[in-house]
C-alpha cells in the first residue's frame, strides 16, 4: 500500500466521529458512518497509510470496493504495518466534503493526547 500525507482539514469543516472495533478478518462495520458519507456497497475507493493512520477515499479509479454487506476491509498489510489485530478499537473521521474516511489507531491516539497533556501540565514534571 502506497503511503500518502493525513490531508488537512480546514476549521469549520463537518467531520464526524465514530469508535469502532476490527474483526479477525481486518472488517469494520459502522453503517451510520458509511451513511454520512454517503457510501453504498460496490463504492470504489483508494486506501493509503500514513504514521498510524489509514486513509480511504472514494476514487472511480479505486481498485478496492466497499463490500456488498456494508463493510470496510483494512488490507492485511496495512494490519501488519499499523500493528492492527483482531478486538482493536479505531477512530473513523469522515469527512464528507473530501469523499475521505481517516481512520486512526489507538496508538496513534495515545501519543497524540500524552503529547497534548504533557504541553497542558508543563512537560514531563511527576
């Protein structure tokens, strides 16, 4: 899988958040997420990573496709590259106006939110 820069987005723009847990087979299922986007079964889409982020997008030259059930599948090598197995909980972040679904780890999470509290309470004093 080819890598790509997270896209910024700019204020004001609606995003919206969902939790959702990956099966064994790397599925996620979060159907009022797909609904925001505006994604159907058959949808093609292009899937990139970044640093603990994978990356779909709706693309007509895409050669992944949203399932037939309404799923999404991470490719098994993103899975391996992102540490992503079975029971994992991700963060979706769809953004309707980019046709993009960003969809980051826990860990990535993690280290983004020690970052930001450590900046709030003045560094890495106990």
């Amino acid at each position: 899988m080819p890598l790509a820069a997270i896209p910024s987005i700019p204020r004001g723009t609606p995003v919206s958040y969902a939790m959702a847990r990956l099966d064994a087979s790397g599925r996620i299922s979060d159907q009022a997420t797909l609904h925001v986007l505006g994604w159907a079964p058959g949808e093609p889409l292009t899937i990139t990573a970044v640093d603990g982020a994978v990356i779909l997008r709706r693309d007509p030259r895409g050669v992944f496709t949203l399932a037939p059930a309404g799923y999404l599948q991470i490719p098994a090598p993103l899975r391996t590259r992102h540490g992503l197995t079975a029971g994992d909980r991700v963060l979706l972040t769809a953004v309707p106006r980019r046709a993009t679904l960003l969809i980051y780890t826990t860990a990535l999470l993690h280290q983004q939110l020690v970052d930001h509290h450590s900046s709030l309470l003045g560094g890495d004093q106990p």
